[in-house]
C-alpha cells in the first residue's frame, strides 16, 4: 500500500518537475532515473582509448597497443592499475569541471555510478577489502563543503558491495593547488603530503579520485598506503588526462 502510494507520488512529481540531465538540463525521456544523463552528453564521454600505459592508463593516441608509458618505467607507481571511466574531454571534462568547482555534488552519483560499470566489466579478480577516496585537506574541504572523491566513492562502495573507508588516509598538510605547477613542483609540492591514521591496514585498496593528469596525487597516496603495509592498491578515477 505504502510502496504504490510511493510510486504515484514519484509519478506525480515526473510530471509537474520531469527529470532533466544534471549535465546540460534536456529533459530525459520517461522511465530514465532523475539522477543521470541524456543521450548526446554521455555520447560526448570519450572513453579511454584501447591504447593506453598498462599501469596508469595514460592513453597513447597515435599507438596501436598497450605498453608502459615512460613515466611508468622510469618511476614505477605504487598501484598496480588504474580503471578510468574517460579521458578527460568532452562532457567528462565538463562534468567533472561542474562536480569540482561549481558546487554540483549531485554529479558524482552518475558519473560514480558509470565508474563503477567500468571496474566491474574490466573483469578483474581484484577484490578490494575497502574503497578510499583521495582526501582534501579540512581546509579546502570547508571552502568547498563536500569532497568530490569521497562523493564519487559512494555509489562505487554501493555497487560493488566494498566498505568506504574514510579515515585511514589523511593529508597531513595544506598543499598548493597542483594545477599550474610543473611534473617536479607538482612531485615536491605533495612529498609526504598524506598520512595513514592506522598501523592496521587492509590487504587491498582501490583508492578513488575524480581526475588524474600527472598522476603525482594518485602516486604519492598509493606510496603512503603500500609503505604503511598494503599489498595492492588498485586506482579509479572519472577522467585521465
Ligand atoms: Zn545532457
Ligand atoms: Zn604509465
């Protein structure tokens, strides 16, 4: 009885407010759940090429196979992979853009919710112990009131059934906007920049972030956490530049 009453009250708001596409406001068809994206907007999501580093997924646009990115030679990272719903263009730029800087955490349930469809049709057998969201130093996250990470963690921990874990990993000092900086300030601007709060730690992580272009973040949270005893830390991210 309560739950018909439910689905006619939802009925009645589709009408009077029909759901649109939180990312350029079309109206979506009937029947598309209120938290999504029209049609052309997910079209213009470009996903990661089939080309790209095996390990960071740096994608190589003008190669025909995968192989390590010289980064990845040079410096292997501490994760063993990186899944990525796309590369940092389009509508994925634009969405993360809204997501990070124009107060849209309603975003991250979709652009969550597509990650997510990427990690479980990758196949993989990596079953993580728990999800950790690169964290924002209490500063920046009072700036901004919500950390966009953490916010595309969640429907990831929900779809694939994995705990959160919001308090291991922790930056332990204020650090420069990475933007604007070069891959070394970018690499010393965030040298031990993050703590682990625990001497217990889970075997395995996949550690989330909305976006990576150096990496240099990503890099130094996978080195705290494999240095303070984790065996395999897996990463996930919206957009790889
Ligand atoms: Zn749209
Ligand atoms: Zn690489």
């Amino acid at each position: 009885m309560w739950a018909r009453f439910c689905q006619e009250l939802a009925a009645c708001v589709d009408l009077l407010l029909p759901p649109a596409c939180l990312l350029c406001g079309q109206l979506l068809p009937t029947g598309l759940d209120a938290q999504s994206f029209c049609h052309a907007c997910l079209t213009a999501m470009p996903p990661l090429s089939p080309a790209h580093c095996r390990r960071c997924a740096q994608p190589f646009p003008n190669a025909t196979s995968n192989h390590l990115c010289g980064t990845c030679l040079k410096r292997p990272p501490s994760f063993s992979t990186v899944h990525a719903a796309g590369i940092y263009q389009g509508s994925i730029k634009d969405a993360v853009h809204q997501l990070k800087y124009r107060n849209q955490p309603t975003l991250a349930e979709p652009l969550g919710q597509i990650l997510a469809k990427v990690i479980t049709t990758a196949g993989s057998s990596f079953a993580p112990d728990c999800i950790v969201p690169v964290p924002l130093h209490p500063h920046r996250l009072r700036q901004r009131g919500y950390n966009q990470a953490l916010e595309v963690a969640r429907p990831i921990a929900r779809e694939l059934r994995v705990p959160l874990e919001t308090t291991l990993l922790q930056r332990n000092r204020k650090t420069q906007q990475q933007q604007g900086l070069s891959a070394t300030e970018r690499r010393s601007n965030l040298r031990n920049a993050f703590v682990l709060t625990s001497k217990t730690v889970p075997r395995k992580i996949l550690l989330i972030d909305d976006v990576m272009t150096t990496g240099e973040t990503v890099r130094e949270c996978c080195r705290t956490l494999v240095a303070g005893g984790v065996e395999d830390v897996q990463v996930a991210i919206i957009g790889r530049a």
